[in-house]
C-alpha cells in the first residue's frame, strides 16, 4: 500500500463532491449564456443546451411566468452561482460513489478495472451461480459486477457499494449484498477445481452499521470478502 496518501474515503467523497458541484455550475453557466447568444442570433441549441433550456420552460410553465421570465432566468443563472445550482446536475446523480471508489482505491495503491454494467463484457452470476455470464436475464441472473482486479491467474471480483443515510432505498442495497455473498458461496461451492475467482464486496458510507457487518460476515471466508476502501486488503 501506498504509505504517503492518508485521506479516508468519506474526505475524499466530500472534496470530489465539491469539485463536481463547482464544475457543473460552471457548465450550467456556460450552457445558459451560449443559449442566450443563440436565441438572439436564431441558432440551434445542442442536446445539453435544450436540457437546460427545457427545465427553465418547464419551471416558468408551473409557476404561470411568461418567456420574458425565461431570459430572466437564464441571465440570472450566470449572475448568481444560488440559480446556477438549482439548475446544475446533481453529483450524485453521475456516478460519483463509483468514481470516489476507484479513486481513493487507486490512491492506497489498488487500481481497480472498470466492468461495464451491461453488454459482452459485463459480468455476472448466471441464475444457479454455477458460471459467469455476459448476459443479463431478467429476474434470474444477478445484478453485473463492477470491478475486477488480477493477481497472477487470480481475479476479484467486486460489487462495489456506497451508501448514505438510512431509509428503503438502503435496505434494498443491504438485501444486494447479501444476495452478492451468498451467490459467490453457492458459484465456488459449484465450481470446488476453480481456485482462480474471488468476490469481494466494498461498501462505503454511513448507512451501513456494525450489525450489518456481523450479518454480511456470515457469508464471507477467504475467497467471498468484504471491506469498506479505507481498509481493504489485497487478496493474497
């Protein structure tokens, strides 16, 4: 491990979360005054910038203001960073756990490979778990793997997880994990001659609590792991 970088994770979620929050007030500024110029000048809008001018219409329509409130709030969203942020993309809504992971991951001196959640390269428990497939089946396969890393002729295999606060959404997340630890015993139950697999969850954030880490550890042995990204430990 890299002995020079001493963030944890929840530091670096909260400065990459400002980062990404100043940057797409700064795209929503630069899309609302380019929209202004075309406007004036009878040119078409790119896709962004009609997203953009689609939610203000959409906002005056329910407020009952007129087009002339629609420049209004167009020029107020380059004159107040307050507007442009009622009108920037939400971080959260862009991957940002995901990204968070893999950079602080990458930081402590485990770089982790980017799986596709879908597609030929995607991969995932079949609906028995006794192979890995590509192919998503409704209802029967599980959900896709998110990383992988390569030790040798080894490879982990990661669900990766990050999880604020506490509500419905989090329990269905908790009920993943442990659909994920469970299908990785049964696949290596099926599979006793293939030493080369290992599945590892890495679940980050504040929602997960000390009894959910007791039952998740019911599940997990030396090839079916789980760790938060401050304190994963390479598969040896």
């Amino acid at each position: 491990m890299k002995k020079t970088y001493s963030q944890t994770f929840d530091e670096l979620y909260k400065d990459l979360f400002s980062e990404w929050t100043r940057r797409n007030r700064r795209e929503v500024d630069r899309l609302s005054k380019s929209i202004r110029e075309k406007l004036e000048n009878g040119k078409k809008l790119t896709k962004d910038e009609n997203d953009l001018y689609h939610k203000v219409q959409m906002y005056c329509e329910r407020q009952s203001f007129t087009q002339e409130h629609i420049s209004e709030i167009l020029k107020a969203i380059s004159d107040t960073e307050h507007v442009a942020g009622c009108y920037a993309k939400d971080p959260s809504k862009q991957n940002i756990s995901e990204a968070a992971q893999k950079k602080h991951m990458e930081l402590r001196g485990c770089e982790l490979e980017k799986l596709p959640p879908s597609g030929k390269n995607s991969l995932r428990f079949c609906p028995k778990n006794k192979t890995l497939v590509s192919k998503k089946v409704e209802g029967n396969t599980s959900r896709s793997f998110d990383y992988f890393r390569k030790y040798g002729q080894t490879v982990e295999y990661f669900l990766g997880k990050v999880c604020w606060g506490q509500g419905g959404h989090q329990n269905s997340v908790k009920d993943e994990i442990v659909k994920f630890l469970k299908s990785a015993n049964e696949f290596l139950e099926n599979n006793p001659e293939d030493l080369s697999k290992v599945f590892t969850v890495l679940v980050d954030g504040d929602a997960i609590t000390e009894n959910d880490l007791k039952e998740y550890r019911k599940y997990t042995n030396s090839r079916v792991r789980i760790f938060n990204s401050d304190e994963y430990v390479p598969f040896s």
